[in-house]
C-alpha cells in the first residue's frame, strides 16, 4: 500500500508538470486530461495518511529515491553516452543490451529482455507498447502518462511519423521509420544519434545531453548552445 500511494504522487505529480515540462508537448496536451492541481491532492492525501499512522514517510523515501534517482532515464543516458564513446560497449550493447547494461549495475524487475535499436541517417526508431505499458524502468524509469494513453499505443503504430510531428521531429521521407512494440519479455532502448560538435565533450558531459524522449524514439539530441 506504501508503494502505491506513493507512487501514485510521484506519477500525479508528473502529469501536473512538476517534473520540468518533458511531458507538456503535443502528445500530453491532446490527449491526457490533467485534473487542476492533482499534485496538491496527492500531497493532502499523503499529510492525511501519515497522520492517521498508515505510512510512514521514513520508509517511503528511499523507494521515491529510488525511482527518481537510481532507476530512471539518467541510467539510460549513461548507457547511450557508453555506447557513443566506447566501441567496444556499443557492440556488446546490440548483441545483448540485458548483459551490457548490467555492467553498468542497471537490471531487475521491470527490466525484461532488453534490446537496444539504433538511430541511423537511414533509420529512425520508435518504441510503443500497444498492449498496455510495457517499459524499461531500470533505465528509463517509470513509464511517462502518454506512453501509457490509448492516443500514443494505437497512433504511433498507424502513423509513426504523424506521432513523430506532433512531438516536434520531423522525419524525412527518406528515412525509413520502425516501430518497435514492447511486451513484458522484451523491451527496448533506442539509441539515439550523436550529434555533431561533441566530439570533445566526455562520456558524462555527452549523458546530460540525452533525453528519456530519444530513448523512447519521439525525441532527438541536441548539442547545447
């Protein structure tokens, strides 16, 4: 019961916009509605169930820690800055992304068969679970509220590049685009293009440029200004 309240206030929590605006695109606005300060509530909840002696926020704590700062897409962006400046890493990583990750200590629940998938100037990868909402919480974390949503799972599958627009990447026709549907046995990472002018930037600078958005496909990195 911990876990859950608790991660129903991290997840609400999200949705509000409290975790930077990744999730106020396109995608978010049409087609999830947010009820006016969910985050508020969630809080006012949480006071209630403390006082009542239902949770203890102790014991609590070091599982949100978890999930925001041990399991989530910091650890992705750790595995693709590897995989773009250790050649040897990114070969393992597409023979067998599960055992590659796990040299980096990232595995367990959620976690499943992993396959990492390349972005190529040819090839342009995209990751949905049409099903439900299967996801690679040891290196994404928990599954952002679109990837979820009806709207995502049956439109990225009919109109990837549709999709694609609504989250401002537009594809060119002459890239092919590939749609990769998630299950509870095999799950997926892309590995998104490195771009140009970071040939002089280390493995931790080249992972802060990395977003949960282009390991999930609907994103693209970009060098800063």
């Amino acid at each position: 019961m911990r876990f859950q309240i608790r991660i129903l206030g991290f997840a609400l929590s999200a949705v509000a916009g409290c975790d930077g605006g990744d999730d106020n695109r396109a995608m978010s606005r049409n087609h999830v509605t947010v009820p006016t300060g969910a985050a508020l509530r969630v809080k006012a909840l949480e006071a209630i169930l403390e006082e009542k002696g239902l949770i203890d926020p102790a014991a609590l704590d070091p599982i949100v820690d978890m999930y925001e700062n041990k399991v989530g897409p910091r650890n992705g962006a750790r595995v693709v800055a590897k995989a773009w400046t250790d050649a040897a890493f990114r070969k393992r990583l597409f023979e067998d992304a599960t055992a590659a990750v796990a040299e980096l200590g990232y595995g367990g629940p959620e976690g499943g068969y992993l396959v990492a998938v390349e972005n190529t100037a040819k090839v342009h990868n995209l990751v949905v679970c049409t099903l439900c909402s299967c996801y690679p919480w040891p290196v994404l974390g928990l599954p952002p509220v679109w990837y979820k949503s009806f709207a995502y799972r049956s439109r990225a599958v009919r109109d990837p590049r549709g999709v694609l627009k609504e989250f401002g990447v537009e594809i060119p026709e002459s890239v092919e685009v590939r749609v990769w549907d998630s299950s509870a046995e095999q799950r997926y990472i892309v590995i998104p293009m490195r771009p140009k002018g970071t040939e002089q930037m280390s493995a931790a600078q080249l992972a802060e440029l990395v977003t949960r958005d282009s390991m999930i496909g609907v994103g693209l990195v970009k060098a800063h200004a």
